[in-house]
C-alpha cells in the first residue's frame, strides 16, 4: 500500500516494525498503530501521516473481512447463537444468577482496570496531540495541518492505486485463512473439542475477534470471556452441557492466548535492537 506513494521498504523493516507495534499493544491498548508508524518512518524515513493513513486502511479491509466471518457464522451456526440466547433468557426467567465465578470476576475486573487505564492513556494522548497540534498551528501555520491532513488521506486511498491488485486481495485472504487455523487448530489440543467441525471455527475465530477489540492489554480477561460464552453456545446447540462447555471455552483460551502473547513477545522483543540498528543505518548514511 506504500508503493504507490513511492516508498519501497523491505520486508525485515516491515516485519519488525509491526512486531515492535503489537508489543505496545501488550502495554498500552491501542498504541501499537502509532508505534509502528513511527518506527516505520525510523527505518525507512516513511512519513507517518501517511503509514497512518494505511494503517487506518488495514482496520477498515480487516473490517470488511470479520464482516463475511460473522456473515458465515450467521449462515452455518445461527443455531448456536439461538441457543444461547435461549439459555440466557431462560437463567431470567428462573430469576437464577447468571453470575461469573470468583476466577470470571477477577478476569472482568482485569478487563475493567485495562479499560480504565485505556481510556487514561487515551485522554493524555488526546490532551498531548492537542496541544502538539496548537504549538504546530502556531509555529507552521495552517499549510503544515493540512499537509499532515491530506498524508492521511493519501494514505486511505493508496489502495485504489495498487499496482498489484490481486496480489493484494491474495494476501489479505491468506491473512484471514491463518487467522482461521489459528483459532481452529487449537480444538484439537482438547479431546472435548477434537471433533469440532469447520464451521465451529467460524464461530470461535468472530467471538475471540470480539474479544480482542476489547481495548485489554494483550486481550487478557474479555478474550478469555468471549471464548467461555463462544463455547457454551456450541456445546448448548450439540445437546450439551453449557457449564462444561464454559469450562472447556476457558481452558481453550488459556491454551490459545498464551501462546498469541508468546509469539508477540518474542518477536516485538527482537524487534527492538534489530530496528535500532537499521535506525543507526539510516542516520549515518
């Protein structure tokens, strides 16, 4: 998406700088997107109005593809979701608690102190980015806002000037497929889950997405919920049990979580002295 703004950066700048972007996000929700584009522009002297703007665009065609998840969902596992839903109205109307145990409650009070602590951050960045934008209007005037504005926007619209369209839409579809396997591959760790079908995945892959839009870091605790509710559909519409099916959602998201944070780790760790170097590079040429 860069190439058509003229910019062709390598792919191990690449790499690092979207590891370097999703090892912020395990720190502050969110920050990733700013992280990577300032390190992007670090390496490759990529301006980041417009990295941005392309980043934005990523979110909106990420968008596009959970849209035809949850639609698949709809199709093949609407009898899950209905299941649910009849569950849960039926705990109401036996006036019985649909409460969280002690282990739920302290995973929700996580979820609500990251939220907290989300929108702290937020209101500090936003204070921050006001104040930048005052002392930037101040000193460069108007012309220098509206350069940064139409960085953006040139952004947004590189993906209609892709000089390789299909190779675009061949990427972001084998971007989704590994998202689906990631979710999918896990049920087989489990012998409650080993013969989940493929449509299962669907489901599972739109609950955990859900989960992780959630602005927690790391996705720890709404995550780890979302796949609770995700399984107990599953095992109430197969004539199951839809406590086990919770604790099963669990213990699943306790072997799939980790392992996200792992890989992100490692990698966002690399990242740091491999970009700094490349960083040096760039200054000293």
């Amino acid at each position: 998406m860069l190439e058509p703004m003229g910019h062709h950066i390598s792919d191990s700048n690449s790499l690092w700088s979207i590891s370097f972007g999703y090892l912020m996000n395990l720190t502050i929700p969110r920050s990733g997107e700013v992280a990577r584009a300032t390190a992007l522009y670090g390496v490759e002297k990529v301006p980041v109005d417009k990295s941005f703007g392309t980043i934005i665009l990523e979110r909106v065609v990420d968008l596009i593809c959970m849209l035809l998840f949850l639609g698949l969902t709809l199709v093949f596992k609407f009898k899950a979701i209905l299941s649910f839903y009849n569950f849960v109205t039926e705990q109401k109307d036996k006036k019985e608690k649909f409460e969280p145990n002690f282990f739920e409650k302290q995973m929700i009070k996580t979820g609500i102190e990251d939220f907290d602590t989300f929108y702290f951050y937020l209101k500090i960045v936003i204070g921050v980015l006001i104040l930048i934008g005052l002392i930037i209007f101040y000193k460069y005037k108007k012309e220098s806002l509206i350069k940064f504005g139409k960085g953006i926007l040139q952004g947004l619209t590189s993906v209609f000037k892709l000089k390789q369209k299909g190779k675009f839409i061949l990427y972001t579809v084998g971007i989704w497929v590994s998202y689906y396997f990631a979710a999918y591959l896990v049920c087989f760790a489990l012998p409650e889950t080993s013969d989940f079908v493929f449509a299962d995945g669907f489901l599972i892959l739109v609950v955990g997405t859900f989960g992780m839009i959630i602005p927690a870091s790391g996705g720890i605790g709404a995550f780890n919920l979302a796949m609770k509710y995700g399984f107990m559909a599953l095992f109430i519409s197969m004539g199951k049990s839809g406590e086990i099916g919770g604790e099963v959602g669990l213990t699943y998201s306790f072997i799939s979580l980790p392992l996200q944070i792992t890989i992100m780790l490692v990698m966002g760790l690399i990242s740091i002295p491999m970009l700094a170097k490349e960083r040096n590079k760039v200054f000293t040429s």
